[in-house]
C-alpha cells in the first residue's frame, strides 16, 4: 500500500516523544457503527470470561488451567497429564484458527476479541471517560495543577481501576485452582489462605500498572502477535485500511472549505482533519499504511465515516479492505494459503475429535516395580509385583473396582486394600498388587498380560503387562 515518501513515521512508535519519553495517549472517546458491534461483542466476552471458571457441565469446571496440579480443562473436557498430547493439539489448533484469520482479515483478533483490548476500551477506558471526561477535558485535566478536583478524579479514578484489577485478578485465580476452590477461599477468609492471598495481590498489581499506565504498550512492544504481522500479511489480507487513492486524489489532501467542488479541483476526499488519529488508543495515522501498531480496532473508521457524513461524501474512505481492493477494487477471495490453512485445520480438528471420541474416561496404568523378579511359591505358582494407578476422568465416583486377568487362569492380589475398591471423582486410585499365575501357564520367561479393569461388573478399561519367569519351565 502507498504510503508518503518521508517514512520518518516509522523510526519510532507513536508513543514515544523525541526525547524518547513516553508520550501519553489521550483518545477521543469513539462512536459510531462498529462500536456499537464492539461493545456488544465485549460485553458479551467479559461475561463469558467472568462466569467460565465457575459454569460446569457434567461437573467439570467449564475453563481450567491448573498448571500446579497440571489439571486442564477445556469448554469442559478434562484434560490430565496422561492427556498432554491432546492438550497440545488443541492448542496447535487455536493458533493455526488464529493464524488463519491473521492471514484472511489482519489483527481482527486484537480488536475484537483480545482480553487486552476488551478490558482496556471497554472496562478501563469507558472510566476514564466517565470521571475525566473526553479527550479535550483529559488534557485540560493533565496539565492542570494538583487542586481539589484533580485530587479528586485521580483518586476516584484511580480506587476503581484498583477494583476492578482485583475482580480480574480473583477470575484469573479461578481458572487457575477451580472456581470452587476460589469460592471456599473467599468464605473462610483471605488470611486463612496467605500462600494465596500474596499471588491474588501480585496479580492485581500487575493488571493495575498494565491497565493504568503500560496500557496500549502491551499491543506495541510486549504482545508477540503483532510482530508476525510481517509475516502473515499479504495484498490480499483484509485489513483496516484508508483509501489513500480516493483520499489524496490528484494534488493531495486538502481541507474542507464550505461549498468547493473538490473534485474539479483535483482534492481528494480526506480533509486533513486529523480526526482518525485522535482517535485512536495507539495513537497513529492510519493514513501512512498499515502499521505495527495498528489493532484493527475500528475507531478510525466510524470517526471518518461520522466526518463524510458531514460534509456530504461517501463513506468507507478508512474501511475494511485489502490492498489489492484499494489498488484495483479486487474482491476478496480465498488464497491458496488460506486454503492450506483451513485444510490443517480441519485434519487437526478430525484428529482431536478422533482421539476425544476414542478416550476412555479411565485412564489405567500397571507397571512392574523395578529391580523385582519373579517369585516362585508354592504348587508351582510364580509371582510377580506390581504397582498400579488408575485415573478417574470423570466427576462421577467409580465404585466397586476390581482387575481380572483375560485369557490366562491365575490370581491378582491387592496389597493394603480389598479385592474391590472406589475411585473418587477426577480422583486417582494407586496401589500395589500381585499377579500370581501356574509355571504350566507360562510360555516362556517373558510373557504378555492383558489386565481388565471392572466397575460393577462391567468393565471400563484394558491394558497389559509383562510378567517375568524361569527360562526353563518344563
């Protein structure tokens, strides 16, 4: 896409003054058509976001990342360690989905979707509008001297960001040890569980300085997702774009004078009202081209469309386009790396829904305890030891549990607990127990077990185990 030919734009970010301190950001507070749709996707995310950890379904938490006890779960499938490799498909799908968006339709994600945004322009900065005014007042405000008012709104404003940190910061707790649990920990008390009331204060610390100062610096310069921009962006990408041909016309932007007919004059459309930058909560130009900075936000174009509705042109001068559409009014249309894309997409989403449909909800492991060997008793029976666990995946208890050995005539023997057993809900059952079989039975000094799990009489789970015995058995 063009840009002007002085790119000097581009040697710093829009945040940083030439002294190279950090320039405040005072956005025009937006309206307009894609606003409205934003707030209405926002709202409808944050309450998605707050009640997720404490929804369930089938008694599994609908979101969690339990990374201490390593417990995830996922729109309530629970995933455990001996998951890990559907736990990482799903991931590999999420980003190949977001990846595929970034290629078709830019940093959408980022304006729409992403937490950062969403809690930034719609929670934290709808505050900020609320107790310092619009973009006029807060500038006004910052340049004002320490008075009673500004007191006031710095300290009102500034307790109710520190709120709203700590509600984020108990949510975020919640995805990560169980809406339940976090729940438990509110009624008894916050000094009853300090180990956890340090890291809730941490957080909410974090979220204050990222929501109250570090702000779109997040977007710029920590999130990673923006830099892979240069890679995944292409001419055919829809992007939030200005339409530097309809708006710079033939001798360049010009402002709006009352009654000219700009198009004899050879004026392009844009007036140079410089409307599209303040704006916007990174603080560009979106007139140089797309840019790093630049999340896809909208604000721009309802604020330009606000201003050719004024003076009678034709919107869509900033629109959602790619610049194949700008340059030669190309429609858009799957690319060949979009077709890739959705391909791997969909064979890693058959894949998951494969191994999700084909796992048991016990999870059953028997192993031989290491450095043992056989022991041979008495009518010619040979033992082996083992050491058994059983993983519940379910939020039902499993009663009455018990192995049996399928195709050969022997015995197993559980140590410390009786022949029949219960396992708790998403709970783990370990113990050790014995396998006991004839020397006649035997085909040789290593032989192959298939071991069935049973709850009730019906059984639930297979697998198999080696048992060990003498070389020479006739």
């Amino acid at each position: 896409m063009e840009t002007p030919s002085n790119e000097v734009f581009r040697d710093s970010i829009g945040t940083i003054d030439e002294e190279g301190k950090r320039s405040w950001i005072f956005p025009k507070k937006p309206s307009g058509y894609f606003y409205k749709k934003r707030k209405l996707v926002s709202y409808i995310l944050l309450a998605f976001l707050f009640a997720a950890p404490f929804v369930k379904i089938n008694g599994n938490q609908f979101l969690l990342f339990n990374v201490l006890e390593r417990r995830f779960n996922i729109f309530s499938f629970p995933f455990w360690p001996q998951d890990f490799h559907l736990f990482v498909i799903s991931m590999i799908i999420g980003v190949v989905f977001i990846t595929l968006f970034t290629v078709g339709f830019g940093r959408i994600f980022c304006g729409w979707i992403c937490p950062q945004t969403i809690f930034m322009e719609m929670v934290f900065r709808r505050i900020e509008y609320w107790i310092d005014g619009d973009r006029n007042k807060q500038i006004r405000l910052k340049r004002q001297k320490w008075d009673g008012e500004k007191i006031r709104k710095r300290l009102l404003k500034w307790f109710i960001f520190l709120v709203v940190s700590f509600l984020i910061a108990n949510v975020f707790l919640a995805y990560l040890i169980g809406g339940d649990k976090l729940l438990n920990y509110i009624t008894d008390g916050p000094f009853e569980h300090m180990s956890t009331l340090i890291p809730l204060l941490i957080f909410t610390g974090v979220f204050y300085f990222i929501f109250a100062w570090f702000r779109e610096q997040v977007c710029i310069i920590a999130c990673p997702y923006g830099r892979l921009q240069g890679v995944l962006l292409d001419t055919k990408s829809v992007v939030v774009a200005y339409d530097h041909k309809r708006g710079e016309g033939e001798s360049g932007r010009k402002k709006f004078r009352k009654n000219e007919d700009r198009a004899a004059l050879g004026h392009g459309d844009c007036i140079d009202c410089f409307q599209c930058v303040h704006v916007c909560p990174t603080g560009i130009d979106i007139r140089n081209g797309t840019q790093l900075e630049c999340v896809n936000c909208t604000a721009c174009i309802d604020e330009c469309d606000n201003i050719m509705e004024k003076i009678n042109l034709p919107k869509g001068l900033i629109r959602y386009a790619s610049e194949e559409n700008i340059e030669k009014k190309t429609p858009f249309k799957l690319t060949a790396r979009m077709k890739g894309y959705i391909a791997v997409l969909i064979i890693l989403i058959g894949v998951l829904g494969g191994m999700l449909a084909l796992r048991n909800d016990i999870e059953a492991r028997i192993l031989r305890l290491p450095g043992q060997s056989y022991e041979q008793k008495e009518d010619n029976m040979i033992s082996n030891v083992y050491t058994y666990k059983l993983v519940n995946k379910t939020s039902n208890t499993i009663e009455n549990v018990s192995f049996k050995i399928r195709g050969t005539e022997g015995e197993i023997k559980l140590v410390s607990v009786t022949d029949e057993f219960k396992i708790k809900a998403q709970g783990i059952a370990e113990g050790t127990l014995f396998i006991e079989l004839k020397r006649s039975n035997l085909s040789g000094d290593k032989n192959k077990l298939r071991i069935d799990v049973y709850s009730n009489d019906k059984l639930i789970e297979t697998t198999t185990v080696g048992f060990l015995g003498p070389r020479n058995y006739n």
